[in-house]
C-alpha cells in the first residue's frame, strides 16, 4: 500500500522547506504515520526515497523515535503520562479507571503499562515521557491531542466517550 497523493506532495513540500534532507525526514516520517497508522518496511523505503536518503536512514530514525511506530498500533492510541510529576496527580489511578471503564486488561507494571479494548481499537499504555504538560495533570496524549486535568471521574468518563467515537470514526471500522 502506498502513500496517499496529499502525503506525498506534504512530504514533497517538508523536503522543500529544509536546507538539509535529514532535517526533513523526521516530519516527513509523521505525515506518513499519519497517513498509514504506522510504519511498515515498505512505507519506511517509500518516505526515504522521496526524502532522497538511504532507506536505513529512515529505519534508525523510526526505531529511535518513541512517537513512530514501526509495528500495527490500534486506530486510538492513548498515553497515559505517569513520570513522577503526573504520578503525584495521580496519572495511575487515572490509567486505571479509564482501563476500568473501557473494559481492558492492562498488563505490564509502571511505564510498560498497556492494554487494549476486545475490539482492538483502542490502546492504553503508561509512558515515563514527560510530555510537558505536568502543570496540568493527570494528562493523556490521544494521537497528537492532549487531554489533561483527568482529575475527577467524569473527566474520565468524557475522554472514554471521546475515545469511543474516535475509534467508530478510525478508518477501515
Ligand atoms: S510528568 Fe507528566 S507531563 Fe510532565
């Protein structure tokens, strides 16, 4: 499966924008992430040539980079932030309660903390990332959205919703 039209000429576009082809391949790694959920081999070898870099550039880059994927991940990915700050919020208890709430069984301790729905459209994981949003804790990075001040349960109650229609809308359900 190749990229969309659209990505290819975003890709093109990030390629322009950049003085050096390495600057770019990092965007143009997420505009295809974007595009096809995650990065296979195939969809690596495709960005790395239209970036016009060695395809091994583009695999150091994927497997280095926490935020690309190089294995299928669930239409709705979610990250619970439970690095100290978070955790003192308490980012677990709140983990746990969305786990509850969807129905999933999370395996894994601390920051290797994940879980998915039966359906397999919505993932839960713990993270140690800091994404720089402690002032607003507990915190959760839906894709490329946050959600944060997860205080009480109906905060909670709304992200599952949010969730849930996230994933009806996913593509291919
Ligand atoms: S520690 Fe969680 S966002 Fe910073």
């Amino acid at each position: 499966m190749t990229l969309s039209a659209a990505t290819v000429t975003a890709i093109h576009a990030e390629v322009a924008r950049y003085p050096s082809k390495k600057t770019a391949l990092l965007p143009a790694l997420k505009l295809a992430q974007k595009d096809r959920g995650w990065l296979s081999k195939e969809t690596l070898g495709e960005v790395a040539d239209l970036v016009g870099l060695p395809h091994s550039h583009a695999v150091e880059l994927a497997t280095f980079y926490a935020m690309l994927f190089t294995e299928p991940v669930a239409p709705v990915r979610v990250e619970f932030c439970i690095q100290l700050p978070c955790a003192l919020a308490g980012a677990e208890a709140a983990l746990d309660k969305a786990a509850k709430l969807l129905d999933v069984e999370m395996q894994g301790t601390h920051g290797t903390r994940h879980g998915h729905t039966k359906d397999h459209q919505i993932e839960l994981h713990g993270t140690v990332e800091c994404y720089g949003a402690c002032h607003r804790a507990p915190m959760c990075r839906v894709g490329d959205d946050y959600v944060e001040n997860l205080k009480t349960d109906d905060d909670l109650k709304k992200l599952v919703g949010d969730l849930k229609i996230r994933a009806q809308q996913a593509p291919g359900h």
